[in-house]
C-alpha cells in the first residue's frame, strides 16, 4: 500500500518521539524519508492486525478464484488486498480452512468479517493513531539507535496505549444496545 501525505501526522510523531527531523513529505529521499517510506506500512500492518478492532472491520462477500485447490477443497476464495485479520467465516454447514491469503471451502459462497487496512488516518480512533505513532517510533528507533532505553520507553508506551486501545474498543456497544430507558420513560 502506498501511502499518502495525509499520513504525515503520525510520520512526524513518531520521528519526533525518536529525536529525528520532521518530513514535509513522503519523497526526497532523505534518511528519514526513507525510514518512514520503509517502516509505516509495517506498522500499520502491525497494529490492524493484533485485535479485531470495530473500526477497522469490514464484511466482503468473496469471490472464488478461476483456480481450484491442488486438493481437499473445490473452492479457494481469495481474502482482499487490504486484509489485515480474520474476524469470522460464514461458509454455512461446509467445512473451511486458511492457507496463505486464501479461504479453502466445498461451499459455494464464502462471507467475512475481517480487519482491514486503513488506506487514510482519518478512518482510525485516536487510540489506534496513538499505537501505529509508538509502533513506528519503535521500528525507527531500533532501525536509527542503539538506545534500549529509548525502545524500552517506546514498548512500555505501546502495550499501556494497547490496553487502552482494547478498553474503548470494547465498551459502550451493549449500553447502546440495551437502551430503553427514552421508551420505558413515555
């Protein structure tokens, strides 16, 4: 994926929190353009993938491939360009398994949920902005310095921005949910 100058904000943090110079953008080919062009996508793919967060998740009804399986399955179903994490497979009653970037069913239709990969930051939490800034600066970090306090500091503040990350994307829904108490109320 390729990834646009709306990406820049996070770049920046992320080169701030290692001591690094800003970019103004993704070329030029400075040392720190080339450490952000080299470690964003990573990071990215990193943090979309640890947990199957609410706003990155999508439903794709799939598609099967013009080849079949050498064995075992008569239909393989490509997962999409942007996976990132596997939520759930609807194959009805038919068996299914996971090889590489493809789901192997007998069934003749294959729905997911799953995590993709945010093409712009304007489509992420806070929270999740927050843990792709730590996890880049870790990647720079440990691509620029020998500094373990600094990648320590960076890793602590990764997993605390986690834990937090996990929490919000877990409440609120079943209070949502739930409520009746405007009807009840009348």
């Amino acid at each position: 994926m390729i990834y646009s100058n709306n990406w820049l904000g996070i770049a920046n943090r992320a080169l701030v929190k290692t001591g690094n110079q800003q970019i103004e953008s993704f070329t030029g080919g400075t040392d720190n353009v080339n450490y952000i062009n080299t470690c964003l996508p990573g990071a990215v793919e990193s943090v979309a993938g640890l947990f199957p967060w609410k706003s990155l998740t999508k439903r794709r009804a799939l598609a099967p491939s013009s080849e079949s399986p050498e064995f075992g399955y008569i239909f393989q179903y490509p997962l999409p360009e942007n996976f990132a994490r596997l939520n759930s497979v609807d194959t009805g009653d038919y068996e299914w398994v996971r090889e590489g970037k493809y789901i192997l069913t007998d069934c003749t239709y294959c729905n997911i949920t799953y995590v993709r990969l945010p093409a712009d930051p304007d489509e992420i939490s806070p929270a999740i902005k927050e843990l792709i800034t730590l996890r880049l600066a870790y990647a720079i970090a440990q691509t620029t310095t020998s500094n373990t306090t600094l990648m320590n500091q960076l890793m602590n503040e990764f997993n605390a921005a986690l834990i937090l990350a996990e929490t919000e994307e877990s409440q609120g829904e079943e209070d949502i949910k739930t409520f009746t108490g405007w009807a009840e109320n009348r």
